[in-house]
C-alpha cells in the first residue's frame, strides 16, 4: 500500500516518539507546579517553546501551544479580531480558498460580533496579488488572514509581496501546511500557526506564534497558563514532540524539498500525459513541492479514489476536514472550476519517507487505469 496522503496527516517520526518519552513517563508533572517534577516539566515546555520559536523566525514568549492547527487558527483570527474591537476596528480581511478554521472563525465573527468580512478574490490558480489584497484594505482593518499554502491545491502564495501592502494591519499566516517544506522566516507574518501531525509529531499537537506587539484575547479561560493566552494545563510531551519534529523538517527542508518536487513534477507529467481528461489544479510553478491535484471530467472523484485502493494507493478528494461532505470543493470553485468538474477532483500528497525513481510513471499508469475503469 502506498500513502499519498500527506497533507491530511503523517506517521508520528520515531525520532519524535524517543524525544517525547520522558515526558509521558518520568517527567509527569504539571509545570505550572512548583517542585521539582514540575519544575522539570516546565523547562521542557520553555526548551520547545524556544525550538519552535528558532524556526519560525519569532520570539520564544510569542510561541502559544495549541491543540492543533484548527485551534491555532481561530485563537489567531478570533483572538486578533476581538482584542481589535476594543479599538474600534471590526474588518478582517480572508480569501474564499481558506481552510474551514479560518472561514468558519470568519462566520462566527460576522454573526455574533457583527465583523465586517472581506474576502480577496483569487486568480485561477488560487494566487492572490498583492494589488487585489490592497483594494480590501480599510482603515478600520484589525486582521488580515491567510493560507501560505493551500492544502487542497497546493498554491504557495508571495507572503513576503502581501505582508508588504498590509502596512500596520497584522498578517496571520496558516502555514499548517508549508511548515517543513518552506522557509518560515522573513515573510513579514505577525501570527503563524502550525500543526504537528503534518510533520511528524502527534495529531493534537500545535502551535501559534504571535508577535508580542499585536493584542490578542484568549478563547480559553482559566488558570493563566500560556502567558494567559491559552489556559488548561499544557501537554508537555506534545510540545516536545512538536519541537522535535519541526526541527528535524527544517533540517531536512531544502533537500527533501527539492527531491520531493523533482518525483512529483514527474508524476503530474505523467498523469497528464496519460489521462486526456486530467488538469492539473493550483498554480503549475508556485505549489508545494509533494502536492499533485488533479480534476478528471466525466469521472466521479469518489469512485477513482476507490478504484486507487484497490491499486494500492491512499489519496484524498481533498481537504479531510471536510470529510462527508459530498459539495465541490470550495476552493476549486473559487478558482473558477465547473462544480461537476470540481467534484471529481484528487488529490495526491507525498510525504518526506524514500519513493523509487520508478514510482512516477508506475503512480501515473495506475491513475490512468483507475480513470479508465471509473469513466467506462
């Protein structure tokens, strides 16, 4: 069986399990407790805060963990937006592509806290311009929102060209799925949230970075852990196991990247040149370098999917957050795709593990095979 499934999780690294065992035996202790277990276990979780930090280009105190990257998103957008309403400001600024954290943290400010929401159109690769992002701007702007990676169609935005016209508004960046395959620094972010299990580490694992100029209000209440941004006891293994495995990717990073990119342009050219009816989704240069959308007219993206298992190889009809959801994908419509056409859309992600040189073209000849038996 072959996973191609990536962007929807990885396998937990055994490097990160190693690092995280102490913490789920030895060193147990609360760390907001003072002696010395707790104490132990409050320097582990200052020691991955850091790490995490390094990698990021941000501040160790910016660092919140967080239980996933969906939490992270709507502690940053949520957070941010409230804290702004004190000042008056009640516009933020997303695009219609977003993962559903991000939208459905939109719509739960524009209905309850009577948030003016934009969204920034997209091109039909799902690039936004930094021209196009300029016109939604306002001055009562609190929050600019946006995915530095797509996780159905794999576009790679110019974060550096949006963070440039955003001026004084903060810049929220969903980098779930471009940390570990991209550079994470000098992309003019005030807030960058991540996930673990897209990394190597445990699902349940996250993390968001904001920068400590910008106002945040908490959406958990209690105990003040967190610097008060996030209260509830925090998982010390998992932060640990975060660090560790976001530590490894970066180290990995330019390698894995450019090897992964290289197997999976092979792939999508031969999907292309072996299915008439493939199109590729997202943008053909500026994509993340294991990720491989297709749209196949006149099949069922369902069915192919089924017909791929049988082959030996897992994939995705895209975003498994929206798993049972059976609409067109919101992003593909967004960027102008037909939704019976958005509907038989596929999604192939690699992940960091070896493929063969062979693996390519024999992945492709099995797609095409797939396509043939669905299409009849």
């Amino acid at each position: 069986m072959l996973y191609l499934d990536h962007a929807a999780t990885s396998p937990v690294r055994p490097e990160v399990l190693e690092a995280m065992r102490p913490y789920l035996t030895g060193v147990f202790g609360n760390p907001s407790s003072h002696h010395t277990i707790g104490e132990a276990a409050a320097s582990a979780l200052e020691d991955a805060r850091a790490r995490v930090a390094r990698v990021l280009g941000m501040r160790a105190g910016d660092v919140i963990f967080t239980a996933g990257g969906t939490e992270a998103n709507n502690l940053a957008v949520k957070g941010i937006v409230l804290a702004a309403l004190q000042r008056g400001k009640r516009h933020l600024v997303t695009s219609p592509i977003e993962h559903e954290s991000i939208l459905e943290s939109a719509a739960f400010l524009e209905r309850f806290h009577g948030v003016d929401v934009s969204y920034v159109e997209v091109d039909g690769f799902g690039r936004i311009t930094p021209d196009a992002l300029a016109e939604q701007l306002r001055d009562d702007t609190a929050l600019v929102s946006l995915g530095h990676a797509n996780n159905e169609i794999g576009t790679v935005q110019d974060a550096a060209a949006l963070a440039a016209v955003t001026g004084k508004v903060p810049l929220h960046l969903d980098a779930v799925q471009s940390a570990g395959w991209l550079p994470l620094t000098r992309l003019g972010a005030d807030a960058i949230s991540i996930a673990g299990h897209k990394l190597g580490a445990p699902k349940g694992t996250g993390a968001l970075a904001v920068r400590g100029r910008v106002p945040l209000e908490p959406l958990l209440h209690g105990g003040g852990q967190e610097r008060g941004r996030r209260s509830g006891t925090e998982n010390v293994a998992g932060a640990v196991g975060l660090a560790a495995a976001l530590e490894i990717a970066e180290a990995e990073r330019e390698r894995l990247a450019a090897q992964v990119g290289t197997l999976t342009a092979r792939f999508i050219a031969g999907v292309l040149d072996a299915v008439p009816q493939a199109r590729l989704t997202g943008d053909p240069e500026h994509r993340l370098p294991g990720t491989a959308s297709f749209t196949f007219a006149g099949t069922s993206g369902e069915a192919v999917l089924l017909e791929l298992e049988r082959r030996g190889v897992v994939s995705s009809s895209g975003s498994a957050c929206a798993a049972g959801i059976d609409e067109p994908s919101h992003v593909l419509l967004a960027c102008g795709i037909a939704p019976d056409v958005a509907q038989t859309s596929v999604r192939f992600t690699f992940g960091r593990e070896p493929v063969p040189d062979e693996a390519p073209a024999r992945l492709a000849a099995l797609v095409a095979d797939a396509v043939i038996a669905v299409a009849g």
